[in-house]
C-alpha cells in the first residue's frame, strides 16, 4: 500500500497531498497521517503556510472512505485525536 498523504517542503511553505486514487476518500490511515502532518507543520516555526490538496484531476476529496467502511473499517475506528483527519485540534493555528 502506498502512502496516503505527499508532503513536500517550498521553503516555508508545507504542501499535502492527498494520494488516494480515485477519490481521495478518508480511511482511519489518511486520518492519522493528516493530523501528523498539521501536527509536524504546528510543532516547526520555520514554516509559515500549509496547503492541503488532492491529487487526481476529478475533484478534492469525497470525505470519509466509503469502501474502507463496506470491508469492514467500524463507523468508531480511531481517526485519531479530533476525529476525521483531527483538524479541529489545532486552534491555535492562524
């Protein structure tokens, strides 16, 4: 399985990538791997900015990955802390 997630540097500037073709739909891995990506971007003062974008060419992201749900992913399995990629964890982000 590859990574779910790209994750390049431009200087200050953090670039996400969600890499889950077709649809860039949400699994409990890509939910662990955003929040440690926010996480990591959080925790370095040298970065300013930080982009999260899909990959593909049809659209963003459908949400929560439907398919990992049907093979068995329960509707409770740990996104990690705050839930679905734990974006609302960081408030302290401006």
């Amino acid at each position: 399985m590859s990574a779910p997630l790209h994750i390049e540097r431009h200087e200050s500037v953090l670039l996400i990538t969600l890499d889950r073709p077709k649809a860039n739909a949400i699994d409990s891995t890509t939910s662990l791997a955003l929040y440690q990506a926010f996480s990591d971007f959080e925790a370095d003062p040298s970065l300013q900015v930080a982009v999260l974008t899909g990959g593909g060419e049809r659209f963003f992201s459908a949400g929560w990955d439907l398919n990992a749900a049907q093979e068995g992913e329960a509707v409770d399995a740990d996104h990690g802390p705050g839930g679905f990629a734990g974006l609302t964890e960081f408030f302290s982000l401006t």
